[in-house]
C-alpha cells in the first residue's frame, strides 16, 4: 500500500511520493539523509494511528458486508458475496434516504453558500463592533450540535416552542415529511453557516483592496466589483468550503436523529446506517450501507476534484 | 456627506444586530428553557418569569449526567493531547522538512477529514467489541484522536508556516541537532498555535455523537450529547425538556468561554489551515 509510510532508514518505493532522481539519491549528503529520516520519524506516529483507525476498520468493514452476519444469530455467519448489496441496493429504504440526504445537502449547501458569503461580508467591511459580530458567528459553530438541535426541536415543538406558536393550532411540522426535512436542513444552515463564512472571510482577505479601488475608479457598481473581481479572487477558499461543506452535509446524522430520528421519511443514510446495526443489529447489511456510503463520498470527492482541479485542497499545499 | 455616513452606520448596525441575534437567539432560547420551573415551561416566555436553579439541581442529583459530564471532560482531554502531540510533530515535517512521502502524507490526512463517520461506525463497533475496548473511554478516544488528526495536521502546519525559522537555523549553526532545535527553539515559538488548534480539535471531541451513542452502551463512556439524548424525565408522564435544556446549558459554556477569549486566535485557526492548506 503506498500510502503508508517508510520506516525509517529504508530507501523509499519508487513513486512514493519521492522527490530526487535516481543519481541525486545516490548522492545524498548527510544532512538530507537526516532530515529524511527525522520527516519520516515525525510523521510516523500520526500515519499509524491513521491507517489503523481508517484504512483497516474499512477494509474489514468490506470485509463483514460479504458476510450474513446477524448479530441476534451470531451462529449463522457465512460467506455470501455480494448479496448484502444486492438488497440494500434493490430496498425502497436505501433509495428513500439516499435521496433525502442528497436533497438536504444540496439544499444546505446552496442556502449555506449565499448566507455565508453575506456573513462573511458583513464581518469582512462592518464599521463597528466587529469583535462582537466575530464572536457571535462562531457560537453557533463551536455549539454542540446535538444542543442546538434540542432548540430547534422545543421552538417547533406544540405548546412549548416560540416558533410553534407562529403557525395555526394543531401543525406538529416535525411529524409530517416536507416541513420536518425544511427544519432539518434550518438546523443544518444554523449550525454551519458560520464555518462556511469563516473560510468565506478567509478568501476576502486575499482580494486586494487596491484592485477592489481601482475598479471603483474605472465605474464599477459594488455588483459588478462583487462578481467580476471578488469572486473569481475567492474561487478558490469557495472551492474549498463548498467541497467540505457538501461532504459534511451528506453525513448529516445530529439534527435528524434529534428532531424525527428519521420518522416520516427524513431518515438520511447515516440514521439508516446506524439503524440497520444498532435495531436490527445486522452486521452484514450495515456494513454494505457503510461501505456504500463510503463510496458515495469518494464519488462526491472525486467529482469536486476533476470538476475544479488545481483548486481541489490537495493541490494548493503543494510548497 | 455627514448624514449619508450615519444612514451608512445605521445600516451597518442594523445588519450586525441581525446577525448577532440569528446566531444568538436558539442559544439564548434554550438557556431560558433551562431556568424556568416545570409550571411556567410551556408559557413561551423569552425571558423567563420566575428563575430557578431546579433543573440544575435535579440533573447534578443524579449520576447519570455527572457521570456523562466527567467522560466528556476526560475523553475530549485524553483525545485532544495525544492528537495534538502526534499531529504537531507530523505537522513540523509537513512544514519544514523535505521527504519522500510527503504529498502522500497530506492526501491521506485529507482524505480522512472527509471520511463519513458512520462508515466506520460498524466495523469499530464489532472490532471494539471483540477485542474489549467497547463501551470504555479508550474505544472513544482513539477514533477522536484519529478524526482530530487532520485538523491538527493542517491547522498547525499552517502556523508553523509563519514561524520565523531563522532562528532554528542559528541554533544548528551554533552546534543543535534538529531534534534540539526542534525542542528549544521552535516548540516554544509554537506554542500559540500548538494552544488554538487544540481548542479547535477539543471542540470537535466535545461535539461528537455519532461515536459516542455508537460505541458505547452503558454510564461508563457515554459522553454528555450521548447521554442527553437518552434523559428521562422524573417521571414516566414527564418530558425532560428542563433537565436537557439545564444540561445543554452545562455542555455549552465551554463552548462559549473559548469562544469569547480566544475568539481572533480561532479564527485565524480555522481560516489559514483552510485557504492555506
């Protein structure tokens, strides 16, 4: 496996990620030798629990989805190759939740998208009371998610939420499908839009005020700065915050499980993921849902990556 | 000129008070809901009418919070030191020395910040539960630690960017190895940032609940999100909204304590291990 890394002291693999020729590394003086093995030595920890943590649950997660693998008949394990995929992938209840969370994240995303870039401006230029404004936006970020999604539940909650009380008697909005998914995705945007403004703000800061001047001075309506300068300035950190922001969205698990715990057709595929392990206890089917979900994010990664190229995060560390 | 720069102030204002209040008034709402008795609960009050501590003390009264209330504090802690401690030592590498396997390094530690939780969520589950650590706070500290190491990694090999590293190179001069360069020089000069990205992976630990209902099942791990979401009321015909508000309250005010004292030092955590790499 390439990715992992070289005990210290052995040549490299050809490929890994080796930056000398063959001649050069011949020819390596002592002190490169050093820093070498110093790098390898100081990232050698952190790759470990990386790869034992990640790429070895995954594979045995592969590993248990071509099982049946019951825990209630813990007796009756056997190989069965690909038949966990071909029901989890022929079931209503994959494709329902599939569908679910691919709507709740691309909604998210987008409301997150515009919310931000005006949170993001609106800390980036204010006059006053900037430090105010700072922190407040990060709360909402730092907050336990499980804590702001009890708040959102008691506001729309009959009798006892603020927000309840806005809408004719007798509406429970989380117990019918589209109003309970339209307060999922609130949640989601409360909760998240501060991070996305965050890296949003982060991108403003590398557009030069000079260039904004100049095209002020050359007639420029504050629109025309804002999308003729700004933004493809800012491709880039909004590159970035969209592709982490859509694949933290499509792991939504938090918010459903306290606001419908996925009743009423707004389970997501984590709250089915988890369900099919933790209620039905089936070791087989939940690993087939992890691992396709699993994919699912490689695909979305991988779409982001090919779509934006250079802009992918990857890329820009390179030094 | 002078009046069109106060409707300017005034409109500046007004936005701020808007955002301050989208971001502050769920909190504030559930802060309420923890101070109100059980009679006035329901009565849709901002503010609440008669304070009381009740629903602090009944959640204290039990172990069932203050259990959840020290795994939280132990397991965020444990988690945050060791991936702070292995990810400021990768992160100098990553930041300052040439080596082979470097890229590969970086795209690993990236592709694990977007690995999907939950897709690990069963094979720990059975691993854990095989080999003893389920339900334990070893079997929550080490998937923290290894989901905190990438943002550690990035946070802190940004900072380390910005560092003036001259001064490790006079200390080799004057006869330092690196690792003694490393030691004296540069970890003191780090410390800041070695400080904010901890904040930032402890927040993450804190927040956590997919781990923590997945990977434990009793008292003995379960952390406060986890626990909250299994609170019973006192009774069986009672909700628990004001234990769970009182406790949201507790599980926050870290939170907030952080984010009012090093709230420029976080967002310069957040935003240069983004744009920066």
């Amino acid at each position: 496996m390439s990715t992992r890394a070289q005990p210290a002291g052995t040549p490299p693999s050809p490929g890994a990620g080796t930056e000398q020729t063959e001649p050069d590394r011949a020819a390596l003086s002592a002190g490169a030798r050093q820093e070498r093995r110093l790098g390898w030595l100081l990232c050698a920890p952190a790759v470990v629990v990386m790869i034992a943590v990640t790429a070895y649950p995954i594979g045995y997660a592969i590993y248990l989805s071509l099982q049946r693998y019951d825990l209630r008949f813990p007796g009756q394990a056997k190989f069965v190759g690909l038949s966990n995929y071909g029901a989890v992938l022929s079931s209503p209840f994959w494709w329902d939740a599939f569908w679910v969370t691919l709507f709740i994240t691309v909604v998210s995303v987008v409301i997150e998208l515009v919310l931000g870039m005006g949170l993001a401006l609106v800390m980036h230029r204010t006059l006053f009371w900037r430090g105010v404004v700072r922190t407040s936006v990060l709360i909402p970020y730092g907050i336990v998610t499980v804590v702001a999604a009890f708040s959102w539940q008691y506001a729309w909650t009959p009798n006892l939420g603020y927000l309840a009380e806005l809408l004719p008697s007798g509406e429970a909005p989380l117990t019918e499908q589209w109003p309970a998914l339209w307060l999922i995705i609130l949640a989601e945007v409360w909760k998240t839009t501060p991070f996305m403004a965050l890296l949003l703000l982060a991108g403003l800061a590398l557009v030069p005020e000079e260039t904004l001047k100049a095209a002020m001075v050359d007639g420029a309506t504050a629109w025309q700065r804002f999308t003729k300068v700004m933004l493809p300035l800012m491709k880039p950190a909004i590159l970035v915050a969209l592709l982490f922001r859509t694949l933290d969205a499509f792991r939504i698990f938090d918010n459903i499980y306290i606001l419908t715990a996925g009743a009423h057709g707004t389970g997501s595929l984590s709250i089915l993921g988890y369900d099919n392990l933790f209620t039905a206890l089936n070791l087989g089917i939940g690993s087939a849902i992890s691992v396709l979900i699993f994919i699912c994010v490689g695909i979305i990664a991988f779409a982001f990556v090919k779509l934006f190229g250079a802009a992918a995060p990857g890329a820009e560390v390179k030094r | 000129m002078a009046a069109a720069g106060k409707t300017h102030a005034a409109r500046w204002g007004v936005m701020n008070v808007v955002v301050v209040l989208y971001a502050l008034f769920p909190v504030w709402w559930i802060a309420a809901l923890s101070f109100k008795d059980p009679t006035t609960l329901t009565d849709g009050d901002y503010i609440p009418r008669d304070w009381t501590l009740e629903n602090y003390r009944g959640i204290f009264d039990t172990s069932e919070f203050t259990r959840a209330l020290i795994n939280s504090i132990g397991i965020a802690l444990i988690s945050t030191v060791i991936a702070v401690a292995l990810g400021t030592m990768a992160a100098y590498a990553v930041a300052r020395l040439r080596f082979p396997g470097k890229r590969v390094l970086i795209g690993m530690s990236l592709l694990i910040a977007m690995f999907p939780p939950i897709s690990l969520v069963s094979p720990l589950f059975n691993i854990e539960r095989i080999i003893g650590i389920f339900d334990t706070w070893v079997g929550l500290i080490i998937p923290y630690m290894t989901f905190s190491l990438p943002l550690a990694i990035y946070t802190l090999s940004a900072f380390f960017r910005e560092i003036p590293w001259d001064l490790e190179k006079a200390a080799k001069v004057d006869g330092a190895t690196p690792a003694q360069a490393f030691r004296m020089v540069i970890v003191p000069l780090a410390a800041p940032g070695v400080f904010t990205t901890a904040i930032l992976v402890f927040i993450f630990c804190w927040n956590d609940f997919l781990f923590a209902i997945s990977l434990t099942s009793t008292e003995s791990a379960r952390t406060v999100p986890a626990a909250i979401a299994f609170f019973t009321g006192s009774s069986q015909f009672q909700q628990p909204t004001g234990s769970i508000a009182a406790a949201a309250v507790v599980i926050t005010i870290p939170i907030i304590v952080f984010v009012l004292f090093f709230q420029r030092r976080i967002v310069a955590g957040l935003t240069s291990g983004a744009v920066k790499g």
